[in-house]
C-alpha cells in the first residue's frame, strides 16, 4: 500500500505536467517549432529509437568513462588529502580554484589539445563530475568521531589500519552522497564535451537539431538525457544500499526515534 | 617491592599557550597498585579525562613522566584496554567481529584469542549475541561489547571514561554490579573516571578527588568496604560516611552538582 502510494505521487505529477504541455500548446496556438505536443515527441522517439539508442550509447559510454575516471583519482586524492596536512595545503586551494573557474570555458582548450576522439570527452567529463567527490570523500574521512579514533590509537593502529578500519568505512556514507552529485554532473560534462567537439552522441544531437530548427528531435534527446541521468543515478543508489546496508538501518533508527 | 601498575610522577598537562593557556592537570603524583580499584571523580572539566588519557599515552605530558609497571611510556602501551564513554561500535562489523577488531588491528590470530571472545561475551551476559549487529543492541548492551572488547587481548590495565555515564539509572546500578564482578574475576587493575560519587565509592578501593581548574589531586578517600558490595551492603554506615567525605571535598573545591 505503502509502495503504491509512493509511486502514485510522482506518476501524478507527470501526468499534470503533461497535460499542462497540451493545454499550453493548444490554447495559446504555440507552433511546433517553438513547443511540439507530447505525442508529437512520443512518436519522434519511436520512429528515431535505434538512432537514438545509438547515440544515447555513445554519451553514455562517455558519462561512465569520465565518472569512473572521477571515482578512480577523486578517492585516493582525498585520502591524500587527509592523510598529509603539506598536500592539503598545497592542493586545496587549487583545487577551489579550479571549480569556481567556469569548467566549461576550459573544454575548448582541452579540444585544441588532444583532438577530437574519446580522451578529451573524458577528460572534460573528469573535470566537471570529480569535485563532488573529493569534497564529500574529504568530508567523510574527517568525519570520525574524537573517540573511535582514540579507540584505534590505543590498539597501536598503524596509519594503513586507521585509513582501512575505521576512516574509510566510516566515510561512505559521505562518498556515496558525492557519487549522486558526481554521476548527474557526468551527463552534463558529456553534453559539454560533445558541444565541443564531437560527430556523434546526445550532444551532437542536440547541437544538430537546434541548427535545423527541429525541436521535436531536441526534445527526445532531452528525454533520453534524463533517462540516462535518472537511471545513474539510482544505480549508484542501489550500489550504496548493497554496500553499506548498516547506514539505512540507522538512518530509519534514527528517525524512528527522533519521531 | 612491586613496580605500581600506574606511576605519575609529577605529570602536569596543559593545553594551547599564553592567553589561551589551559593547565588541565598540575603536578599528578600518584601510584595506582596491581589489581587495584581506584576511581577519579570531579566536575567536568576538571581534567580527570586528561589524566586518563596520560595514562593512555593518547596525550603526553607538557612535564613530569607516566610510567605504566614501573616503563616510562610515550604512546599507547600494549597492556592497556580502554572503555570510552560510547561503544564507539563499528556498524558494519558483527558483535564478535567488533570485539575481534581489537586482535585484528594488534595482529593477535591464535585461535584460543578467538575462542575467548565467546568466554568474555559470556562473562558479560552476552551470549547468543555474537552475531548480531550494534544496532540491534540496547545501550547497555553495546557497552557490555565495548568491555569485551577492552579485555579481549588480555590487557593488565583497563581505562574506563566515564563508562556508564550516557546510560539510564537503572542500567548504570547494573552495570556497576557487573563490572564489579567482571573485576574480580579477571583481576585487572581498573583506573575508572566518573562524575558520580556514588559510583565512586561502591566500586572504587580508593577515591581520587580533582580540582577543577587547574586539576590537582585534592585528596585519595580510601573505601574500607568488604567485596563483592551490592545494594544490601551499601546500607552501612561506611559507605555513607565516605560518600559525604568525597562530597565535602567536591564542595570545598567549589564543585557544584
């Protein structure tokens, strides 16, 4: 029942949602180039679906790529981070910077630099998807308790043990809450790097049906780019209720509690 | 003679400097003996976790030296177990494994170390709980883990901080009764910091009395009441009298409760 019901909300939103877009079209008389109806882009993704499914492929292996290479250099930056105060102070800073500086602006040089194939895609993608990452992996690991790491200390824990037993258990919680930002920020950083510079994919589409005015077919790479990004993310969601179940379980005790 | 299982010689700590200059503790003589029950009790903030933490080796001292049996120390010594005020549990691990951590970290894998956990689980009411997780454990209960988990690699010394201080009324009376007879039956000797009196003077066989601000040592009460104590016993006279004598004390150095 429970279930049901919380399906039955956001299933009720977008029928609202959609019925609203009829209503906006039909009564105001908006032409199809400036907002087509639904069932105009329905049938779009139907008749187009291996083409789509083509291209969709290819932003998604690059939405991976790039967000794998985040997860791959954002951890152990971060246990870099924490584990030397020299290299926090060198790189924090710098790290800052580059996040506040409009990634964005960075892509073309990236495309300048190493051309037109999958590196720089992944690279762009790198950049904009591994702050979260390092921030919250940061976050996490300094998140023990005063006394736990006491606990380790007096069992004489060296500093691998104090990292491999206590800290990083301790901070998944915080590195699963940065994977969600990070995989949503990889679908953008895919879209950008395709702008850029690329003959296939969601981007090159998107770039492409707004040259020839063809809002239809921007609106199904639209849908499809949510359904790429809504399906990472409760990928990465389901990975962090397999891997660290006692986390839910407190969270519900928690709130059973405070309740 | 001996060496003391404890020695402080002198040992004074403080924290920050100039301004923001804090003397948690001055000039700590003091000599806890083998098998000894001494407890320390204060206001908060007078220090009394400090001291423990000296002994610990989690802090060292600004002068003076902590010797654990007769061993100047400079960090944690092997022989100690620490009970800190929460389990501080691992979540992820199961109850035995939590108190198995302790071999885990120390490199200790004989397996009549990993038969003893079932023995002190035992000991502590806990049998039958191996395999669950902390969470599913009452506060009393995680505690209980927490003790075996201190006592798993057999330690000479046991640290407790203020062990029983975020459990109810009830449980903590019970907890002081176990912990009594854990004590006896493994005779280690316990240096056991709290802020109630009461507790105190049931289990400790001495009474170390600190200063708030800077800490000094005010006074050692001396408890002369048979063991094992429980509830009945504390009816004497003796046990009021040395309660009122650790109160008089707290008073004078201007401890309100």
């Amino acid at each position: 029942m429970q279930r049901l019901s919380g399906l039955a909300y956001p299933l009720a939103a977008v029928v609202g949602a959609v019925v609203l877009w009829y209503a906006i079209v039909i009564v105001f008389h908006v032409p199809k180039y400036i907002l087509p109806l639904p069932g105009a882009v329905y049938q779009r993704i139907v008749e187009d679906w291996t083409f789509l499914m083509y291209h969709s492929g290819i932003t998604l292996y690059e939405t991976l790529g790039g967000f794998a290479l985040s997860v791959i250099l954002g951890i152990p930056i971060a246990i870099a981070l924490v584990a030397s105060r020299t290299l926090d102070r060198a790189l924090m800073p710098w790290l800052i910077l580059s996040q506040t500086f409009p990634k964005v602006a960075l892509a073309p040089l990236i495309v300048v630099w190493f051309g037109l194939g999958l590196m720089p895609k992944l690279l762009i993608t790198f950049l904009v998807a591994f702050f979260p990452i390092v921030i919250s992996t940061v976050v996490g690991l300094r998140s023990a308790e005063r006394e736990m790491l006491e606990l380790a200390e007096s069992m004489r824990a060296t500093r691998l043990q104090m990292f491999w037993h206590f800290r990083i258990p301790l901070a998944l919680p915080n590195i699963f809450a940065g994977l969600k930002v990070s995989v949503a920020f990889a679908v953008v950083g895919a879209v950008i790097a395709e702008w850029v510079g690329a003959s296939a994919g969601l981007g090159y589409l998107l770039m492409r049906a707004n040259a020839n005015l063809d809002t239809t077919l921007l609106f199904a790479v639209l849908a499809a780019l949510m359904v790429i990004g809504v399906v990472l993310y409760y990928a990465v969601e389901i990975l962090e209720r397999v891997s660290i179940p006692w986390h839910a379980v407190i969270r519900l005790a928690d709130t059973a509690t405070t309740a | 003679m001996a060496a003391a299982a404890i020695s402080l010689k002198g040992a004074s700590k403080t924290f920050g400097s100039d301004r923001n200059r804090v003397d948690a503790l001055v000039d700590i003589d003091l000599d806890v003996g083998q098998a000894e029950f001494l407890a320390v009790v204060g206001a908060s903030g007078c220090g009394k976790s400090t001291l423990l933490r000296l002994v610990a080796g989690l802090l060292a001292p600004t002068r003076g030296e902590v010797l654990i049996g007769g061993r100047r120390i400079d960090g944690p010594d092997p022989g100690i177990g620490i009970v800190f005020q929460t389990p501080v549990l691992l979540p992820w691990r199961t109850v035995r494994r939590n108190v198995e951590l302790q071999l885990d970290i120390r490199g200790i894998s004989t397996p009549s170390a990993r038969q003893h956990v079932d023995e002190l689980l035992n000991l502590v009411g806990l049998s039958g709980f191996g395999d669950r997780k902390p969470y599913e454990l009452s506060g009393g209960m995680q505690q209980r883990v927490s003790i075996c988990r201190a006592l798993i690699h057999d330690p000479s010394l046991l640290l407790m901080d203020e062990p029983f201080g975020a459990l109810d009324a009830l449980t903590r009376e019970q907890m002081n009764l176990e912990l009594q007879r854990i004590w006896m039956e493994t005779r280690k000797t316990v240096l056991f910091i709290t802020h109630s009196i009461t507790e105190a003077v049931m289990l400790g066989d001495r009474v170390v009395v600190i200063t708030p601000r800077p800490g000094r040592i005010m006074e050692i009460v001396p408890v002369r009441l048979p063991r094992p104590r429980d509830f009945s016993a504390l009816r004497v006279p003796e046990f009021h009298i040395a309660c009122d004598r650790v109160r008089e004390l707290m008073n004078a150095a201007g401890f309100t409760e």
